[in-house]
C-alpha cells in the first residue's frame, strides 16, 4: 500500500486470485498509486466502490456473481467519479463492443505491461481514453468495415444448429423445413458473414455477439 494522501486510489476486480496478486504486486510499489482494495467478483468489486470511492477500478471482463459488463454499468451509473479499465484476456469484438458500451474508460489486455498499467491508469484517472493497441486496431477495423447487414430470426435459427453440431437434414426436421431451404439460408448466412464454411460462421457469429458462446 502507498501512503501518499494524493495517491490515486485503485481497486482491482478479478475472480483469478493469482492474476489478481499480480496485479497488486505490480502496482504496490509505484509512487502515486494506492491499492484501496481487492475483490474476486463483481458484487464484491461494487462494494468497494461504494466503500473506497477509489479513482480507477480495474475490472476483469468474465467474473461469477455479476461480470464485468454488468459491474461497469453499476459503477458508471452510481459512481461516475470512478473511472472504470476493464483488464481481461478477451479482446473479440464482441467483448470490446459491450465493454466499452458498458461505458469502461479503457480496455486492456492481461500481457499489458507494469510501465503501460501505471500509464493506463493515470490517463484515466484524468478522464482520457485508454486502449491496448490490440484492441484500438480492432475498434478501428470495425468502424472502417461496411454496414453488415443483419441476420434474420430464421437465420439466427439455423446457425444455432450449426452450432448444436446438426446436418442440414437434421435441422431442417428440427425447423421444419426442407434440406434445399436449410441450404438456402446457410448461402445467404455465408454471404452475410464473409464466411466459406460452417464452422467459420459459427466462430464469426460468435465474435460478433450473434450467437452466444459454448
């Protein structure tokens, strides 16, 4: 712990206890920088904001209890003097997406390292934006891409199936549709997803938040 009184005062969220220590340990010894608590699920984190008023919360993005996303919704709405970086191993678009909708301040990744966590933290603190260079590409290439055009409910349907491991045959019977229709929609789903294959749409699909993860 710091004991400097102007020290930014930081809570660290994360259901991984040796990642958690890591990161505590990191940042322990740097000047300007007090750890004011440490929690292993988002409930947990929310009552040390509530408790600590901290500057910056370090949020991990899949947590039990209540995740990332829905923890960074609550601090944002009843404390918004805390600034919120969500730290996490997942950088798909879909995980970057609901984050920062979350309204995190920063997403970064777990191989950040000690000298861009401290940086990272301090920029928030001031209200700036902060985003692993991973990430920022992502969110770039996202933005430069053309509008997708959206599944409909029956194509939703079918790459569940797809996921779910079923033949054409099996999900028309599941649909109850013809196998020449399941081909259909899997045609217009490829077109859809810039994808050539099956197992291609389904991992897309999931990236992009169309189906939920196995």
């Amino acid at each position: 712990m710091n004991g400097d009184a102007a020290a930014l005062r930081v809570v660290v969220v994360d259901d991984h206890t040796v990642m958690r220590a890591g990161v505590v340990a990191l940042l322990a010894g740097e000047d300007g920088i007090e750890i004011v608590g440490e929690a292993g699920d988002g409930r947990a984190g929310l009552d040390l904001v509530e408790r600590h008023d901290p500057d910056v919360a370090l949020v991990d993005l899949r947590m039990p209890v209540l995740d990332g996303v829905r923890t960074t919704t609550e601090i944002v709405a009843r404390h918004p003097r805390t600034r919120v970086l969500i730290l996490t191993t997942y950088d798909t678009d879909a995980d970057i997406e609901r984050g920062v909708e979350a309204g995190a301040i920063g997403y970064l990744l777990k191989d950040t390292t000690r000298e861009q966590l401290v940086d990272a933290i301090r920029a928030a603190a001031r209200g700036e934006t902060v985003l692993a260079p991973r990430v920022a590409e992502k969110l770039v290439a996202r933005l430069r891409r053309p509008v997708q055009e959206a599944l409909t409910a029956r194509e939703t349907d079918v790459l569940g199936a797809v996921a779910d491991g079923l033949t054409n045959a099996e999900i028309g019977r599941r649909l109850v549709i013809s196998e020449a229709t399941v081909k259909t929609h899997l045609l217009r789903l490829f077109a859809k997803l810039d994808v050539n294959d099956r197992t291609r749409a389904v991992v897309v699909a999931m990236e992009r938040g169309l189906l939920p993860p196995p």
